[in-house]
C-alpha cells in the first residue's frame, strides 16, 4: 500500500506543474458500461488456482470525471477518477456478491487529428493511479486495502465534443480476513461515452 501512494504522489507531482501553464484545457464527463467484469482474490495460505473468482453480471455502469491539457496537438496529460457502482456477481454456491470499484489516476493520451465532418480525431489512453475495491456477500461488506490502478485503451472523439471510447483497466488491493490474507484484483472491459467540455 504505501508503494503505491509513493507511486501515485510522484505521478502526481510531475504532473501537476503542467496543468498551471497556458494550453489547450478540457474536462470529460464519461458513462461507463463494463462488459466484462472479474473480481479475483488469492489468498497467500492457499496454493495458486484456490483462490476466489467472481464475474458480475451486465451491466457494471461506472461515472467519470477527467480534466485534460494539452501539452502540444498530438499529446495531452491529465487527471482522473471514476466510481464504479456496485454490480450483483453470478450466483456462486447459492450466494451472491456486489462489487464496486473506485479509481483516481493520471493519464496520458496520444492523439491523431482526423480530417472528417463527423471525427475529429483518434486517440490513445494510458493511466495510472490507485485503486479502492469493496465487496458485499453474505450480509457482509469489506473494502480492499488501496492497491494501484492501470488502465489502457482507445478512443475517438466525435465533432470535438463527443467522446466513445474502449478501456481495459485492473483495479488492485489487498484483503485480510479469518486469519489469512492475499491480493484482489478488479479486471474491467468497459465501453465509455462521455461529453468534452472546453476551458
């Protein structure tokens, strides 16, 4: 945990000087439907392959927020955070389990103008941040331990305002419970539509 708030503090140290200079500025309000969700949890007392894997069910809808300045025409850097609202899994022996996720990050996005009327341009999405996991089952709620967050993808951005966009993400964290301990990991595919507004 505290390796990755080290992480995150730098990241945002280095890129929050950037934001402070004169630049093309834009905040992104994005909806989120995740395609394929899987909760995982391996607990370091039992052998690789016993741990726990819960997919939820469609639709996982998450809510984001972005702001985004542009460091030259093809390439921007920013920051993020998106709530994953909690999404009912399969059942699994009789029971059921809820899972959300939140996600805070710095990003970066390499961008190709397009000349269309309708795109205006593609673009690449990396980000990196932390991570909070929580769970509900069995009448019992439990919240990871911060862990990071990475996130890749693509998009395009529609008439300049418009934005669809694939993302593939891993949300990470630690859990301790009944004596044991061990690693959960959140993996998501999920499909963004979102606004730009300009500053």
């Amino acid at each position: 945990m505290k390796k990755s708030l080290l992480a995150l503090i730098l990241a945002v140290a280095l890129v929050a000087p950037v934001f402070a200079q004169k630049g093309d500025k834009s905040i992104n309000a994005k909806l989120g439907l995740g395609v394929n969700n899987d909760l995982s949890i391996n607990y370091d007392e039992m052998p690789d392959g016993m741990g726990l894997s819960i997919k939820t069910k469609i639709p996982a809808i998450s809510l984001g927020a972005e702001f985004f300045y542009g460091l030259m025409d093809n390439l921007s850097v920013g920051a993020g955070i998106s709530y994953g609202f909690k999404a009912t899994s399969k059942e699994i022996e009789g029971e059921k389990a809820e899972v959300g996720v939140t996600n805070f990050y710095v990003a970066v996005k390499p961008e190709a103008k397009i000349e269309s009327d309708i795109f205006t341009s593609i673009y690449l999405i990396g980000q990196i941040g932390g991570s909070s996991v929580s769970m509900e089952a069995a009448g019992e709620s439990k919240t990871a331990d911060m862990g990071i967050y990475l996130g890749f993808g693509a998009g395009t951005i529609i008439k300049d305002t418009f934005i669809v966009e694939l993302l593939i993400s891993s949300s990470n964290g630690s859990v301790s419970e009944y004596e044991m301990s061990g690693d959960i990991q959140y993996t998501a595919t999920t499909i963004n539509i979102g606004y730009k507004f300009a500053l």
